[in-house]
C-alpha cells in the first residue's frame, strides 16, 4: 500500500487569497487525484492528475479555480484560487493501488476560509 | 451529482451490537468498495466486491452486493468504540478508476 502525506494538515485563509495543498506519495503511481470534501457531505472528485499531462477536470471544476501541478510520479499540488468561503472543505488526494482497483488517501488538509 | 446514496445517515448503538449500513447505485459498476473517515481525516479502505461476488468477508465486516437490486450492504459485527465513524460506499461508473462516493452512514458505537 502507498504511503500519502500533504500539506499543511489545515489552515485558515482570507477570502481573496490562494493556498496550494501538497501530496506526496512514498511510490512512484502513475495517477493522482484530488477529492474536496465539503462540511458534513461527501467526497466529489475535482481532478485527475497524470505525470507530464494536463489534469483532467471533472464537471463543476475549472483549471482557474484550482490549478494542479504534477511535475513527477511522487507529487502533485492543488491550489484553491481566490478562495471564498464556500471555498471550505476537507480537501484529500488519493492514488490508485496497486493492481488493484482500490485508492489510497492522504489525511486531508482542512481549508477554513474566513 | 452522488452516484450511492447510503441509509440510514445516522446510526448510534452500544458496544457489541451490530451495525449495518446500505448503499444504492444508479449505473453499472465492475466492484463497490467501502471505506471508512475517522473524525473528517483520510479515508480508509475497507473491502471492495466484484459485481460477480455477492457476498464477501474480511475480520469483522460483511458486506453484500445485489446487482440487480443495484445495492450493497455493510455489516459490522461485534461493533467496538473504535468503529466509530463515517462509512462510505464507492464506485466507479463506468468501470474506470474515478470513484463516485455515497453519502455515508455516521456511526456512533456507545460504550
């Protein structure tokens, strides 16, 4: 099983600005993906993140509003741009395991806009 | 938009009860998967089922599938303290790997 970690493990933003949330995995995985997680709901996925690739974004979400990087096979950001306060969630990415159709979750970094 | 809706939202028992939760999806799906988040951290996986499985055991945890019901059950036996926590089932529509996630079942075990 992967290994996940991300940071920071939460923080509390002014409206306006921008926080980029790491993931870090302990393998190198060929797909990453970041989930938000609103205040007592469920997880909705954002984005898909391949190495060397454009994310692909899942309907709802817009590249301007949260930028992902993924400059090798251990790591990717998210930013969340010009964040407002509905902009608060839990926000976690995962990655796929190994030959198996199950995700491993980094512990979440939890946004607090104000 | 959910793929799975999960009944009941809420559910509160004592120690050494059973627990079970239910999970309904609307499309065609390879496997359903549940996972368990501890007090709004990560989450963690628990078992997934083959569509062509209809029941499956690991420890304490039974879970169910009927496909043409297009449902699944989670059956926690034995339930501990520790078990609290929000349980979700997910999927992936489509047979890819972007998981589609229920709206889970909080679990309260009271000692």
């Amino acid at each position: 099983s992967a290994v996940i970690s991300q940071k920071p493990s939460r923080d509390i933003c002014q409206r306006g600005t921008s926080l980029t949330i790491q993931c870090q995995v302990d393998s190198q995985v060929t797909m990453m993906f970041w989930y938000r997680q609103q205040p007592g709901q469920s997880l909705t996925l954002i984005a898909t993140a391949n190495q060397g690739s454009e994310a692909t974004y899942e309907s709802g979400f817009v590249i301007d509003k949260f930028p992902i990087s993924r400059p090798n096979l251990t790591f990717s950001t998210l930013t969340v741009s010009n964040m407002s306060p509905e902009d608060s969630s839990i926000y976690l990415c995962s990655v796929d395991g190994d030959f198996t159709d199950t995700q491993y979750f980094g512990p979440g970094t939890r946004l607090t806009v104000l | 938009s959910q793929q799975g809706e999960e009944d009941p939202q809420a559910l509160s028992i004592q120690e050494g009860e059973n627990a079970t939760m239910n999970c309904s999806y609307k499309t065609s799906i390879n496997n359903l998967q549940w996972y368990r988040q501890n007090s709004g951290r990560g989450l963690v996986h628990l078992i997934l089922i083959r569509s062509n499985e209809r029941e499956k055991h690991s420890g304490r945890l039974r879970v169910t599938l009927d496909t043409s019901k297009k449902s699944s059950s989670l059956l926690i036996t034995a339930s501990r303290a520790a078990d609290t926590a929000s349980y979700f089932c997910a999927t992936a529509p489509g047979g890819g790997n972007k998981l589609t996630f229920g709206t889970g079942t909080q679990l309260k075990v009271e000692l």
